[in-house]
C-alpha cells in the first residue's frame, strides 16, 4: 500500500510539476503564431507568379544557349522569377549554365531547394501537431488538483485550475489551427514553385 502510494505521489508531483513548463510553451507558440501571421501577408502580398513570362523566358533563355551567347541567359532567366525562392534558385542555377555538368549540378539544385523548403515548412508542421498536444497536457494536469478541491469542498481552487485547464486548450487550439492553416497554403505555394524549378531545369537541359 505504502509503495502504491509512493507511485502514485510522485506520479501527481512529476504532472503538476509540468504545468508551468507548459503553460510557458504554450505562450511562446501563441507569440510565434502572431509572427508568422504577420510573415504569411507579407509573403503573400509579395509573391506574384507569372507563368507566361516565365515560360517565354525559360524560351529565350533556350534560345541563348543554342546560340552560345551564355551571358545574357542568366539575365533574361532573372526576370522570368517571380518569387523569392524561385528567383534564389534561378540565381544559382545561372552558375552553371554552359557547364558539361549542368544536368547533374540542376539536379542537385532542384534537391537542395527541396529541403530548404521543407525545412521552411517544419515549424508550422510542428506547431500543427504539437500545438494542441501541449493544449491536452495543459488540461489535463490541473484536473488532478481541482478534484482535490472538489472532494474536499474547495470550490475556489476548483475554479482556478479549470480556468487554467480551459485557458490552455484554447491557445494550443489556436496555435494548432493558425499553424495549420499556414502549413496548408505554403505547401501549396511551395510546390508550385517546386514545379516551375523543375519546368526550368528540363527546358535549359
């Protein structure tokens, strides 16, 4: 009985001890949503993707190439970019134009850029599923405490811990629900960009 009660002790002690931890994290996440709110309008007033210009560029450029005038193809691709990562990646890609190995080293790029963006994507992919998780934990942790109040008549400690339990659902709710929604619209973004990296790569092949 002694050793059941030892258990269950420190089980009760290591939970609550986990509370403001979380509470802390929870909070960070909600300040991390407002910034990337703020981010996702700026990133989405900024970008702009013009299909046609880039694929009469991604001709052009072709163009050159055939015509061994190399210069001017990494000029007439840089105006064929329209966002920020698809105008990274034609900056870079501009280097090895004319190069025997180019073939190799575009596809190389292309898988450099992959990664890059889904390291862009990791923290809003994070946040989506952790974000509630810390939410539950936030719940369920000050339960313990308010059915000790409950039990003993306490309806002031009862109160507060639901408050707390309550409170800390609806911001990892949030910071899940705004996280998400980025995620979603991103990737979408992303793997646009993806497909006119790609489109650029086989046309200057």
């Amino acid at each position: 009985m002694d050793v059941s009660s030892g258990i269950t002790g420190t089980m009760f002690m290591i939970s609550n001890s986990l509370l403001y931890p979380v509470i802390i994290v929870l909070l960070g996440l909600i300040a991390w949503s407002l910034v990337s709110i703020g981010q996702f309008v700026s990133e989405y007033t900024s970008r702009s993707r013009d299909a046609v210009r880039l694929k009469k560029g991604c001709r052009d450029a072709r163009a050159k190439i055939e015509a061994g005038e190399f210069k001017e193809v990494s000029e007439i691709l840089a105006s064929s970019g329209s966002n920020n990562f698809l105008k990274s990646f034609i900056k870079d890609l501009s280097a090895s134009i004319g190069d025997e190995r180019f073939p190799v080293e575009a596809e190389k790029l292309l898988q450099d850029y992959e990664l890059k963006i889904a390291d862009e994507l990791m923290q809003a992919r994070l946040v989506a599923r952790v974000g509630p998780m810390l939410g539950l934990m936030g719940t369920l942790i000050p339960m313990g405490p308010a059915l000790i109040g409950l039990s003993s008549g306490n309806i002031q400690q009862l109160a507060a811990n639901l408050v707390i339990a309550f409170s800390t659902t609806v911001l990892g709710l949030l910071a899940g629900a705004v996280a998400y929604c980025i995620l979603l619209v991103k990737k979408k973004w992303y793997t646009q960009d993806l497909s006119d990296m790609e489109y650029v790569v086989e046309v200057l092949k």
